[in-house]
C-alpha cells in the first residue's frame, strides 16, 4: 500500500514510525510546507520507501495531484483544512483518515458521506486519542456488556514530572488544546444530546502509579460522533480531560478573563485577537513536553439484574525512549495509522464518511493497540 501523510509535525512523525513497520507498505510521500521540517522527517527515518514534497493546503489542485497515485491518506495538520481534504480523496478515489478536533469541520464531513461511498472510499474523521481511539474502546465495551447504559471516559496527556503553575507541558497542537478549553462540550444525559460548561463539573480520581491522584473536567471534542452513533444504545455518555490539581483552575482564570477568545480588542492604538495572544504565550513559556505520559479511563456501568455493575478499562502509557516517541505521539498516531491501514487492507469495508466506531470491530482493533505495546488493563 501506498500512504500519504500530510503535515511533517510530532503526531506525522508518530505515523511514519508507524506505517514503516508494516512491511505491506511500500512507499510513504510527507508533504508539508516547511522544507525544514520535510528534512527533520527524512533524517529521522532513513528508509528507502519515505520520500519528502512540499505542499501548500490551500492549493486544493496540489492536493489532488499528490492523492491520485496513493491508497491511503493521513491528515495530521489543522482541523480546518480537513474538508478540503476529504473533497480531494472523494475525487481522487483515496481512503482518508484525521486527527479531527472540530465537531463543526466533521459535521461537514460528514454531509459528503453520499459522495464518497458513491466514489468507493472510505473517510474516517477525528481519529487519534480523543476524539480517536475512545470511541473504538467504547464499542468494545457495549457490544461486550450488554448491561452498559453509561460510559465515562478520562483522558489526559501529561508530563512525568509537572511543574507549577499550569503542571502542563505542550504534547500537542495548542490551537487544538484551546479550542478543546472553549467549546461547549457535548453528552448525552438521560437519553437527550445536552451541552455541558467548558472547564466546568471538575471531579477528583485516583488511578495507578505513575499517574495517581488526578482531576478531570469538561472539554470538547472528545465524544466527537458517539451521542449520535451510540444514542439508541446508551443512557449517559460523557467526556473529560485529566490533569494534574490546579490546572483547572487556572484554565477557569484565562477562559473567564476573555483571554481565549477569537474576538478582535483594541489595546491603545492596537487590535488584539486574545486567543492568537495567549496561544503566543503558551508557545513562548509552556515547554514542549516529551517525558510524558497519556491516561486513559473508559468506565462502563449499569444494571444487571438487581446488581449495579461497574467495569473499567485504563491504559497508562509513557514515552518511549527505544522508539524515541512521546506517549502522546503513540497513543494519537498509531490509532489513527491502525484505522488507515485496515482501510487499505480491506478490514474495513464500509463507505463513506464513517466515523470509526461504526466502521472499525472493536477486538481487531484492540489487539493491534497490544501488538503496539499499549497496555490496557481490564480487557480479560
């Protein structure tokens, strides 16, 4: 299979890694619009099968020209040219997957589902880690259980050693990270779609070392397509990003301040967007992380008979120093790149834009996450 990885950034490098110890994979194209980056790629993984190209997002003719020869496509850059993409795949012929993180940008996706199918390819928006490999673990759990009518999920990208005042350290895309902060959060509550407090709903849990005491609140993205796909099935469904105490609160601090927002002010003679301010300053003075870990917690609960019964599935993964990739490069690309490539290889064999856990069986998926080293308790 030939593979097309757009976006030469951490999470593409996650990918490469990934699509190269497949030895079905016979040529991989990274194209980005940094020359400097397309060469950090190339120095990095020194196979015979990856080449480089430049490439401008915005040139949707480019993008055509660089799907037509491929099988596969990998969009790891900004959510917002993710449509733009799956229209070249649509004409193209060419299966597609992203990291999403735009509820708006899939729901557009969404809308050319007719014409995918139609083309013979499939596109699976928001993979990765949340929105991404959550959505396949909650399939697992309520075809498994059949007494399940609520699902909790936590997840957190981390440092292994935090320090104040935000206990954070980059792991990710900050536009992604704020834009997870703003948006008003979706669950389903009692049966209904609702919308929930950015920030808000903060909860204290404990889980095994090296994470241990955590707290979690309200973010979006993370549920993605799952009210819809999992409504008829489930009572309760909701998301929550993990970090260490204090950063909620601080977080509170910027959001309420205004200091997220996309809203032009005017400071003395000059126009100011806060949200570019402060994503500025979080480059400038949050270090980018790599002794990281990632925590996840899938919670199922329900009745069963007179009994309430609880199961939990909880992966805490580190960073990788064989492999030199951040846990948060493993646990966003290689669920994205598992999804890629049972498109390519013919394990997924729906049309259209499908979101991933209405496409992907749940124990194939699971067992190439063990195959990757991802240790997940609570699977026996």
């Amino acid at each position: 299979m030939k593979i097309l990885v757009l976006g030469a950034g951490l999470m593409a490098q996650g990918a490469v890694f990934d699509y190269l110890q497949n030895d079905d994979v016979s040529a991989i194209t990274v194209a980005d619009n940094s020359p400097d980056a397309l060469a950090r790629i190339q120095k990095r993984f020194p196979d015979d099968r990856l080449r480089a190209e430049t490439f401008d997002a915005r040139d949707d003719r480019q993008i055509e020209e660089l799907m037509k020869d491929v099988d596969g496509v990998f969009g790891a850059v900004h959510y917002g040219f993710n449509l733009a993409f799956s229209r070249a795949a649509i004409a193209t012929g060419t299966h597609m997957v992203d990291l999403g993180g735009n509820n708006d940008v899939v729901a557009s996706q969404m809308a050319l589902s007719e014409d995918a199918e139609k083309a013979g390819v499939t596109i699976t928006p928001d993979c990765g880690l949340a929105p991404g490999m959550v959505a396949v673990l909650v399939k697992w759990g309520i075809e498994r259980f059949r007494w399940v009518d609520t699902v909790r999920i936590r997840v957190g990208g981390l440092p292994r050693h935090p320090k104040p005042p935000f206990h954070y350290e980059r792991l990710f895309s900050i536009e992604g990270l704020i834009n997870e902060y703003v948006e008003a959060p979706i669950r389903l509550e009692n049966g209904r779609i609702v919308t929930a407090e950015p920030l808000g709903d903060l909860e204290t849990l404990t889980f095994a070392e090296p994470a241990g005491t955590l707290e979690a609140f309200n973010t979006s993205g993370g549920v993605s397509t799952m009210p819809e796909s999992f409504g008829d099935r489930l009572n309760n469904l909701d998301y929550k990003t993990l970090r260490y105490p204090g950063h909620a609160h601080a977080m509170h601090w910027l959001y309420h301040l205004g200091l997220f927002s996309s809203q032009p002010v005017t400071v003395g003679d000059a126009t100011v967007v806060p949200r570019q301010l402060t994503a500025s300053a979080i480059r400038d003075h949050v270090p980018e992380g790599e002794d990281d870990m990632t925590v996840v917690r899938v919670e199922f609960a329900g009745p069963d008979g007179e009994q309430h019964r609880v199961h939990r599935l909880d992966i805490i993964d580190t960073y990788n120093a064989e492999q030199q990739l951040t846990s948060m490069m493993r646990m966003t690309a290689f669920p994205a790149a598992i999804v890629s490539q049972m498109q390519c290889d013919g394990r997924i064999t729906a049309r259209g834009v499908v979101p991933q856990e209405r496409c992907v069986e749940g124990n194939t998926f699971v067992e190439e996450l063990v195959k990757r080293g991802i240790a997940i308790t609570g699977l026996e």
